[in-house]
C-alpha cells in the first residue's frame, strides 16, 4: 500500500530533550515537507526536501533541523524542544513540488512540557 | 504577502448541501485545492482546479473559482453525516519553485 509512515504519532517529552519524528515513504517520491498544524493557523511548513540531500527552510524552520540522507527517509530533528513546539506534525510527500497528488502521514501529536 | 482565509465553522443539516468558502491574495496561483482530514488522520487531496478554470464538478462535489474576486468555494451536495471533518483551502504559487499556502481550516458540522 502506498503511504507516507511517521513515528511516532503520540509523543510527550519535556523541555530541552532532544528528539526525532521519523517519516518515511514507499512511493519513490522525490520531494517531501513538514508541517505543523495549529489551531486556527492552518498548516505551515517547516522545512522541505527536493531530493536527496537537498533541503530548504519553509515558513517556521526555527527550532527544527532535518536530513534526506535517503530518498525515502525524512526525519524531522528538535535538538532542543520547547512547549512552542507543542503541536501536530505532518510529513508529506510528492513527485514534485507541484504538490497535485500529495500524501500526507497520519500525524505525530507533540507535547513539549 | 500570501494568505489563505476560510471561516472556521460551519454546521449543516443532512442532506442540505454545504458551501464552504475562502479567499486568497495571491494572483501567481497556478492550483487550487480542498483537502479533507477526517479525526487522527492526515490531510487527503479532496479535489483541485487549475487556475485557468472557473468550474469543476466531481460527483457531490462542486468547485467555483472567481479570479477577479481571488474567491473559492467547495460545494457538497446531499451533504452526509460522513462528511464531517476539517477541509483546508490550498493554493500552489510560483516563485523560487512552487510554494503550497494552506488555509486554518473549516470544520464541517453535520446535523443528523
């Protein structure tokens, strides 16, 4: 089946603790994003990967590393969280940035206590 | 600078149909989008219209896009108590590669 797999989907942690969501997906995608989606802000993006090794900031990088050392592979890196971060992520992947048929990952809930 | 605006609740009866709308302010638009995300689950690509087109119809599902007034609306026919979920209006602009804009989200309410 095709999909987009992030883990874990519930997480609490505490200030400081360094942590990684990880993304993965099976479609061969070249391109893949990170979201965060807030209350009333909709989603806004993080950081995006055209290709392997290629990475740019999107919106809200701050705080947020990541690496494509993979095609497959997108992990989302907080080597310091704070309760700001405390929000619902999502990874996303695509053929290209045209984003027509993107796949979206069921989401990772963050709590940052 | 770019936004994406849409109310943020809207409740209906069953079998009524539902008008879900937004507003955008970017003119470089090349797609437009309603995306679906039911509860625990990620966004999914409900429908989309390229830029150059004011209408399209798919099944229950109606978009209208009026360029001039940068207006788009998802309409539902016969709307069903499983269309409950939070639909996002998205927007693919261009400049430095292609850039998605999402709205906060208009949670559908579906009175049995």
């Amino acid at each position: 089946e095709a999909q987009v797999t992030q883990n874990p989907r519930y997480l609490i942690t505490v200030t400081g603790k360094k942590l990684t969501v990880t993304c993965s997906q099976n479609m061969n995608h070249e391109y893949m994003s990170w979201y965060r989606q807030d209350p009333g802000l909709g989603l806004r993006q993080i950081y995006y990967s055209m290709n392997v090794e290629v990475t740019d900031k999107g919106d809200v990088p701050e705080g947020y590393k990541v690496s494509r050392k993979e095609k497959r592979n997108f992990p989302l890196i907080l080597e310091s969280p704070s309760p700001n971060q405390t929000s619902l992520y999502f990874c996303a992947s695509s053929f290209s940035d045209r984003a027509l048929l993107r796949t979206f990952g069921s989401g990772t809930r963050l709590t940052v206590v | 600078g770019e936004d994406v605006e849409q109310s943020l609740f809207l409740s209906v009866r069953e079998g009524d149909s539902s008008v879900i709308n937004c507003t955008y302010t970017d003119s470089s638009s090349t797609y437009l989008y309603w995306y679906k995300q039911e509860p625990g689950a990620g966004l999914q690509l409900l429908t989309y219209i390229f830029s150059n087109m004011d209408m399209k119809q798919d099944q229950r599902l109606t978009v209208l896009l009026n360029k001039k007034d940068k207006h788009l609306s998802l309409r539902i026919a016969d709307t069903q108590t499983g269309d409950s979920a939070i639909y996002f209006c998205a927007e693919s602009i261009r400049g430095g590669g292609f850039k998605t804009i999402f709205g906060a989200g208009t949670r559908l309410f579906v009175k049995a």
